[in-house]
C-alpha cells in the first residue's frame, strides 16, 4: 500500500488541507495539538468509518465551520497495482477505482466493507500493521513474560482462536445444559408402559358396561312405546276438556262486558234528561255574547292606539335629546377646518428637514464607506505585494549570485547583493505601509460619530413628522365628522316631524277600567257558550243512546244462552281427573325410567371414549418418550463433537505459539542484518519472550541504548510483517508516531539513520513528531501549526534543513482546514 495523497475538510481542525505524499523518509512536524495525529485519524476514517474515529460523529466537525458546510475526507492510495480514490463524508461515502468516474461503492457500509476486503485487515489489523507508536515500541520491555506472549497472540490474530474455543466451549456448556433439562423434563419409562397397560383394562371395562346399558336402553323404550296408546287417548280428552272450559270463560267474559255495556247507556240516558232541563237557561242567557264582543274589538282598537301614542311621545323626547348632543358636537368642531390648515404647512416643513438631513447623511456615510473600501483594496494589494516580494527575495537567497534578475532574467552575479537589498528593502517599505493601512482599516470599521449624530437627528425628525401625519389624520376625521353631524341632525328633524304627524292622526276616548270589565265579561259569557253547546250535543245523541242500548241487551242475552249450551257439553264430556292423573304417572314412570337407560348408554359410551383417548394418550406418551430419547441421542453427539474441537482448537494454539518464535525471530533477524549492514544477523527470543542479539553465534551479555531501540525497531517491523503476510498485502508502508519519546539527540539520530536504512524495504516511510531537531534527516518535512487566530491548523512544505527564518515555509503549500 502506498499513500498519494490526502485531502481533509472540516475535519476537526482542518477547514481545508492538502497533502501530497511522496516516496522516501516523511517527517510530519508540529507542536502538541497542532493537528498532526489528526492527519492519521483521517486515513483511518477513510477505510473504516466512525470506528477508527476518536468520540462520536458530531465531535468529527468543525467547530466554526457553517451550519451546512461538508465534513469530507478524500484518500488517494495504490494497492496491488490499482489506484483508489475514497470520499467519505459524515452521511455519505464513494470509493473510485483507476481514475473511473463511476464509484464502484456508493453507501458507507459497502465502501467500509469493500476497503476492509481488499485491504485483507480488519481496523485492529490495519493499525497494527502500518502504525506504530513509542508505547508500542516500548511495550515489550514493560510486560512480564506471560504478558508478551498474551500481547504478541493478540496483535498477530491468534486470540481469535481463543475466542472461537471459547464460543465453543459456551456451545458445549449450553449443550450440557439442554441434555441435562432434556434429562429432567423426561417421563418415566415404566411409568409410560404401566399407563398404557392401564388405558387398554379400562378401554375393556367401559366396552362390557357399554354393552349391558344398551340392553337396558332397548328394554325400556320397549316398555314406553306400549303405554303411548293410552296415553295419547287421555291427553285428546283432556285437551277437549280444557278447550270447552276456555270457551266458557271467554263466554262468560263477553256476557259481563255486554252488561257492563247496558249500565253504561242507562246513565247516559238519565244525563240526556238532565241536559233537557239545564239547556234552555243557558241559551237565554248567551244572547249577549255577540254585542260583547262587538264593543270589545273596538276597544281593542282604542287601546293599540293609545299604546301607538305613547310611543311616539317617548320617541320625541329621545329626538330630542340626541339632537341636542349633536348641536353640542357641531360647535366643538368648528375649529377643525383652521387646525388642518397649520398642521398641513408643519408637515411641509418637516419633510423638506428630513429631506436635507438624510441628503447629508447618504452624502457622509457614502465618503466613509468610500475610505474604507479604499484602505481595504490598498491592503489587500500590500498583502500580494508582500508576498511577491518575500518569494522573490527567498529565491534570490536559496540560489544567490546565480539567480535570474527578476526584470531580464540574466544571471545577477556581482549585482546580487544590492538586488537582494533593494529586494529587503522594499520589503520592509510594503510592510511598514501595510501596518498603516491595517490600522486606517481599523479605524474605519467604526461608524463615525458624525454619522451616529445625523442618524439621531434623523430620526427625531421622522419622528416629529409621523406625529404630524397622526395628528392630521385625526383632523381630517374631525372634518368628516362634521358633515356627519349636520346629515344626522337633518334627520333627526325628519323623524321628529314625522312623529308630531302620526302623534295628530291618532284617535282618543279609551277607557282602561271598561276594557278589563268588558274583557271578564266575554270570558265569561264564552264559557256559557262552550256548555250549551256541550248539552245541545248530548240531546242530539239520544236518539242513538236509546237504539244502542237495544243492540245491547240482545247480545247480552246471546251470550248468557252461549253459557248455559258450554256447560251442558261440559257436563256430557264425563271426564275423571283421577283416572286422567293415574295414567300421567304411569308414564312419566315409564318414560323415566328410559331416560335413565338412555343416559346410562350415553355415559357409558362416553366412558369407553374417553378410555380410547386415555389409551391415544398413553401411547402418543410413549411416542414421544422415543422421540426425546433419538434427540437426547443427537444432543449428547454434538457434545462429543464439541469437546473434540475444544482439544484441536487447544492443539492449534498450541502448535502456533510454539512457531510463533522461530518465525518472529526469523523476520526480525532479516531486518537487523539489513539495518545493521551485516553486524548483527540473528535476533532469538527465550522463553520468556526476551530479545537476545546473537553475536558470532552467541547471545550478546549486555546491549546498549541503542541496540535496545534498534531491537524494539525491528521487532515491531516482523511484527507487522507477519500481520501483513497474513492479510495477503505487501509492506511497503510504515508510520510511525512519536516514536522518539524521550530519547536523547545521539538516540533519535540512530533511529533516523536506521529508518533511512529500510529504503529498500519500505517505500514510505511517515514519521510524526513534535521533534524539530529530527528534520535533517529526513527527505521530505511537512510543518504543522495552530493557527489561533484562526483556530484551525496550517500545514506547510518546508525544506528538511532547519532555519530560524519562519519564512523559509514554503506559503504556496499552505492549506487551510
């Protein structure tokens, strides 16, 4: 795998930076916190998502970057002869192959899965593989001997085989478990074979008993069926009894509602005489009804004339009064007409102010804004100039007496000391005029003073003028309100003379006290009236009072003749009740006692049902009796099986740390031959895992500092080797992160120089540290800082030598996240 380089947006830190990796020894430089770890999280987080990321996915953003802005890392690499460019964003994630336009993963799941695929690690693999730290290469040393063989079996994988023994032995426990419930919950085998041999006597019972209650059934129903005849012959003639006892009671119901009938129009006829006496009084005295009410409608008529007059007169009064209050209202707005006359020349006066102060206002703040976008653009100019200026002059510095003059592109030769300082000089001139402009801008961000004031006398006075505006509306509805006025009281003059007309047209002569007398008096008489015509009514039905009562005697007398024929056939019928009672209890006896038989044979078939499911039952029992046996028989294999597995995955772990010394020891020997140039060929480990440099064959007594860090190197470099041979990916990737410490100068230069030895091993070489000393030996130096103001970090290209001049910083490289 090799990195070409990498892009990073909004992510932590970094707004905007781009680097471009290149083959050869990297160093990547900068305080703590200045964002150079982060660089190393974002490579991570482009193969493998929010998992290789530190916190949660919120804290990935930028913290002053806008509310929509994009959180993006694009990572371009080679792998296995292909080029992949990966785009990853916080919702969103593209992987291209070759340059093509068309991802060939689009979601982030399969972008993540289709990375971690041709890659061949998984995220613990990958930074295992390619990343080391100084704890890492520390870790070794500090760990105890059980320890270093539990901390190599992790990094290199074989603690998945711990943890498949172990999901075995969890299935072989749950196994046991089952086959131990299985065990518990099953039945008895005897008990099974004793029920089954019970159900089947019981089903030979039932059948014999069922067999003797048929016998009693067929006896009995005999016996009921012989008795139906007489049975049936007393039932018919109790049922022409009890019919000829209903039919004499409903005739002697209609015999008594007939007599009923006959009192009833015997009353009515001594009413009608009664009415005879009592209907000529009433008639003479009704005579006086119609005159009565004649006179009443008059004084009816009178009386809504009178209510009509007093009407009127209250509406005069009310006229009165309101045309009053408007006169009153009409004198009060006389002085409207003048009012709008001065508050129209105020308004006049007012705008023409408002115009000429906002006419110098525009005219001021135009100039101030005129100033600033000047002192603005003269700064940003300085700025390009300063910049020009400084890469000149760093060019004139790195080729001296060689550089090409910047107006006719000859070599300077002796003229280079005065272009150069023509170069400085200029230099200082542009910045000492960018610091004035700076502060001309500064004071310019300000609103002036005299500004502030024209905005307060402006608006005053476009206060002053909206009260004026107010005041003359109101004015103005004075006006129209005077005209009102004089409209409504010419209409209440209309209404006034209006009422004084009817009030002239209305009749008098009402008299209250003979309106109630005469109203009582009607009542009266009308009630009169409603009895005559009630007993006039009665009188003229007594003509059908009289025939009525005739129809009823006749039937009357039908029905009591209908009685006494009922209860002559009655009598005739001759039926004994006791005789009737004796052959109820012969049957009901007989019927019973079938009944009994049939329920008899009922039960007892349903005995011999229930003793063919108990048998059903008994052998279903059974059944399943074997079939939990045949998986008890299964269970108890796969337990077998289990614990077989358990032995071979203890074997194969075993088998595998006892290679994993000759192997490691192998791999890191290679390395410490090439890194030492032949002087050391063989590294070993004992058993207790600790490094031994093998010197002409023999273990080396005593290693210096030195040696201590170049055997952690390499260790560390088989370690990976092995991870990568594993995957099925070639190493050609190293990144090593802080891995200095707190080594002395002479140490870190050894480790720099065994570095620039894996030349021919490593393709890239990426180290991070906040180590400035270690840039000269390094082939390519990126510089990354915080930029407080800012607040995000800066990286820069910058040459491996150091320099105490900031401006040696390559600024054209300069990205911004």
């Amino acid at each position: 795998m090799r990195l070409i380089s990498l892009r990073l947006q909004n992510f932590r830190q970094h707004v905007d930076t781009r680097i471009v990796f290149e083959r050869g020894l990297t160093g990547i430089i900068g305080p703590n916190g200045s964002g150079k770890s982060t660089l190393l999280e974002a490579i991570a987080w482009s193969l493998y998502g929010t998992p290789a990321a530190r916190g949660t996915r919120d804290s990935i953003r930028f913290s002053r970057a806008a509310p929509r802005a994009s959180v993006k890392v694009e990572l371009e690499f080679e792998l296995a002869g292909h080029r992949y460019r990966v785009l990853r964003g916080l919702t969103n994630a593209e992987v291209f192959l070759d340059g093509g336009d068309v991802p060939i993963a689009n979601t982030i799941t399969g972008a993540t899965e289709l990375l971690q695929r041709r890659l061949g690690m998984t995220r613990s693999e990958f930074f295992h593989t390619y990343f080391t730290g100084q704890k890492e290469l520390d870790v070794m040393a500090m760990l105890g001997p059980a320890e270093r063989a539990r901390f190599l079996s992790r990094v290199l994988g074989y603690d998945r085989i711990s943890g498949a023994q172990e999901i075995a032995r969890e299935r072989r426990r749950a196994l046991v478990a089952e086959i131990n419930g299985l065990k518990q919950g099953m039945p008895d085998a005897d008990a099974i074979w004793r029920s089954v041999a019970d159900a089947e006597a019981r089903l030979a019972v039932a059948r014999t008993r069922a067999a003797e209650a048929e016998v009693a059934r067929v006896t009995t129903a005999d016996r009921l069926a012989a008795m139906a005849p007489q049975w049936q012959d007393a039932q018919a003639l109790r049922d022409q009894m009890q019919q000829l006892q209903a039919e004499l009671r409903v005739a002697e119901s209609e015999a008594m509602s007939f007599a009923r009938d006959v009192d009833r129009l015997d009353m009515e006829l001594e009413s009608v005489a009664v009415a005879h006496r009592e209907l000529a009084p009433l008639r003479e005295a009704i005579l006086a009804l119609p005159p009565a009410r004649v006179e009443l409608a008059a004084l009816e008529q009178l009386a809504a004339a009178d209510a009509r007059r007093q009407a009127l007169m209250e509406r005069v009064r009310t006229v009165a009064d309101d045309d009053a209050k408007l006169a009153d209202r009409a004198v009060r707005l006389e002085s409207a007409p003048v009012l709008e006359r001065d508050t129209q020349l105020q308004l006049t006066t007012l705008r023409g102010s408002l115009s000429e102060v906002e006419r110098t206002h525009e005219s001021e703040r135009t100039a101030w804004v005129r100033d600033r976008q000047e002192a603005e653009t003269r700064l940003e100019a300085l700025r390009a100039q300063y910049t020009e200026l400084a890469a000149q002059r760093e060019t004139l510095e790195g080729l001296g007496e060689e550089s090409p003059c910047p107006t006719c592109g000859r070599p300077l030769g002796a003229s280079y000391r005065s272009v150069l300082d023509l170069l400085v000089e200029q230099v200082e001139t542009v910045r000492i005029d960018g610091n004035y402009y700076r502060q001309r801008v500064e004071q310019l961000t300000a609103v002036p003073a005299a500004i502030e004031a024209m905005d307060e006398q402006r608006r005053t006075v476009q206060a002053e003028l909206t009260a004026a505006e107010r005041r003359l509306v109101r004015i103005q509805a004075a006006l129209v309100e005077a005209t009102q006025v004089g409209e409504q009281r010419a209409q209440l003059a209309a209404r006034l003379q209006q009422a004084t007309q009817e009030l002239a047209t209305l009749p008098h002569g009402y008299d209250a006290l003979r309106h109630r007398a005469l109203r009582d008096e009607v009542v009266r008489l009308q009630e009169l009236d409603t009895r005559a015509a009630r007993v006039g009514g009665m009188v003229e039905r007594e003509d059908s009072t009289r025939t009525e009562r005739a129809r009823a005697i006749a039937v009357r007398d039908a029905a009591r003749t209908r009685v006494v024929e009922l209860e002559r056939q009655r009598a005739a019928l001759g039926m004994d009740e006791g005789v009737y009672l004796g052959v109820r209890d012969a049957h009901e006896r007989a019927s019973g006692e079938a009944r009994r038989a049939e329920l008899d044979a009922v039960g007892a078939a349903g005995e011999a049902d229930r003793a063919r499911t108990a048998l059903e039952s008994a052998e279903q029992g059974r059944r399943d009796l074997a079939r939990l046996q045949d998986t008890l028989d299964t269970l108890e294999q796969n337990r077998r099986l289990h614990d077989e597995l358990d032995r071979a995955l203890t074997d194969l772990r075993t088998d595998l740390n006892f290679q994993l010394r000759p192997e490691l020891a192998e791999i890191a020997s290679g390395f410490l031959d090439s890194l030492t140039d032949g002087r050391y060929s063989a590294l070993e480990f004992d058993e207790d895992y600790r490094v031994l440099v093998m010197e002409e064959g023999l273990p080396k007594p005593v290693i210096s500092g030195g040696e201590e860090d170049l055997c952690n190197l390499v260790l560390r470099l088989a370690i990976s080797q092995m991870i990568a041979e594993r995957a099925g990916q070639a190493f050609s990737l190293l990144i090593l992160d802080e891995v200095f410490g707190s080594l002395d100068e002479a140490r870190r230069a050894n480790v720099v120089e065994l570095l620039r030895h894996l030349h021919d091993r490593f393709e890239q070489v990426i180290v991070i540290t906040h180590i400035e000393q270690v840039r000269e030996g390094l082939d390519r130096v990126l510089l990354v800082r915080f930029d407080d103001t800012r607040g995000c970090s800066v990286v820069h290209t910058s040459a491996p030598a150091l320099s105490a001049d900031p401006l040696d910083a390559d600024p054209l490289s300069e990205h911004d996240a």
